[in-house]
C-alpha cells in the first residue's frame, strides 16, 4: 500500500476506533477539564497539550518498531522482505477490523501483555494527578500513551512493517491526530457522539472499512512495480560493466 494511502488509513482507524479511546481515556480528559477550571481557553490548552503529548509517545513508539521492522525485513531477500512486511501490515489491519467489530476478540491479549508496562508506568502517571501547569499535562500525555490498548498495539504492530522509522513515526501520529475530536470534546457532545458510535452498526461498518484496507494492502503493487525494480537491476548492470 502506498505511504500516502497508509497515513490515510490510519488517520481513518484512530478516527473510528475513537470510541474505545474515549473509554480508556476519558477518565484523564475529564481530570483535565476540571483542572482547567480557570477558564475555557485553559482548558483547552490543557486538553491540547496532554493529546500532544499522547501523540508524540505514539509517534516516538511507532519511529522505533519501523526501524526494527525495516532491519528485520532487510536482512531478508529483497522479494520476501517486502511480502513479510506486507503480511504483517495486512495481518494486524484485518486483526483490527475484526477487533472493531466485535467478531473476534483476539487483540485483547495485547491489552493483557501491556498490562505489565502499565504496571511500572501507571503509578507516575497517576502521581501527576491532579494536573496543574502546562508541562505537567504534557508529560501526564506521554505517560498516558503507554496505556495498554489493543486498538493502539495493533497500529503499533502495523508500523512495524512500515520498514523505517519515519513512516513508523508518521503512521502512529496519524492515527493518534484521528482520535484527537472525541477526545477534544466532553460532556454531553462526548456523550452524545459515544451514544452514536456504540451502536452495533456503526462499530460494524468502521471494522468492515478497516478490513476492506487490510485486504486491500495484500494485493501486488502490479506489474509496473515489477519492471521499475528489473529496469533499476539493469541498469545497475549496465553501469558495473561499463
């Protein structure tokens, strides 16, 4: 699947699985809305800075798995490189749609596994509570992005076949950016959209789009990427023997 249509597609899945973040997260947006008490715009900014935060864990998280990923795949020949990186990408999308859904429950077991980060980690978070300056919703941000979350571990997952760091980074702040408007709003608007994408229909059609990409992305680049690696090869022969 190209970069482009990559980000685009994980923008699209933290939008629609925004509803699960609203139920991990909510809890923390709301300590912020209260503690940004002083007024409308500080709340704001509290909300603003503790997602910023959130995002560039995600991004930091993603940058590292595709670097992995990437020397993983490379160590592998050429073709198969790319076709692991491809399964895995695909594996883990259609994992998510299936998670979306409802009709099948397997990536909760990432949740149980991060359990035991969240364990070390959740403690400082916490002791950052209540949240009363900038810096402090920022870092309660970047601690908050380690909650464990099979939505995030499967995008997670998804970044380590992107097969380098910044497209990693690139794919997980995507996906963190779609979740930004459910988590931006509160009170009876939060409860009002949480209402609409609970709904079974809706949860399903969101899963069904994310398989639909999942799929999507096994299909073979064509036979133009095929010839633009030959050509590449040939001329790569042509300038050794010359």
């Amino acid at each position: 699947m190209p970069v482009n249509l990559s980000i685009a597609s994980a923008l699209l899945i933290g939008l629609l699985g925004s509803t699960h973040c609203l139920g991990m997260c909510g809890g923390i947006v709301g300590v912020l809305s209260l503690a940004g008490s002083g007024g409308r715009v500080r709340q704001w900014i509290f909300l603003l800075t503790y997602n910023l935060g959130r995002i560039i864990s995600y991004a930091a998280a993603g940058a590292l798995l595709g670097a992995l990923g990437g020397h993983l795949f490379d160590a592998l020949p050429d073709t198969a490189g790319r076709w692991v990186a491809r399964l895995v990408s695909a594996g883990f999308m259609i994992a998510l749609g299936l998670y979306l859904t409802g009709w099948w429950r397997g990536l909760a077991a990432l949740e149980h596994a991060g359990a035991h980060l969240w364990r070390r980690i959740g403690p400082l978070a916490r002791s950052l509570l209540p949240v009363r300056h900038v810096a402090q919703a920022f870092l309660v941000g970047t601690l908050w992005g380690f909650l464990p979350c099979g939505l995030v571990y499967s995008v997670l997952a998804w970044s380590l076949g992107a097969g380098d760091a910044a497209t990693g980074a690139m794919l997980m702040a995507a996906f963190g950016a779609g979740t930004l408007p459910m988590l931006l709003v509160s009170g009876s608007l939060a409860r009002s959209l949480g209402a609409v994408t609970r709904q079974a229909w809706v949860r399903q059609m969101s899963g069904v789009i994310v398989l639909a990409f999942g799929v999507i992305s096994l299909v073979p680049d064509g036979p133009h990427h095929g010839r633009t690696h030959a050509a590449a090869a040939a001329q790569a022969a042509v300038s050794t023997t010359g």
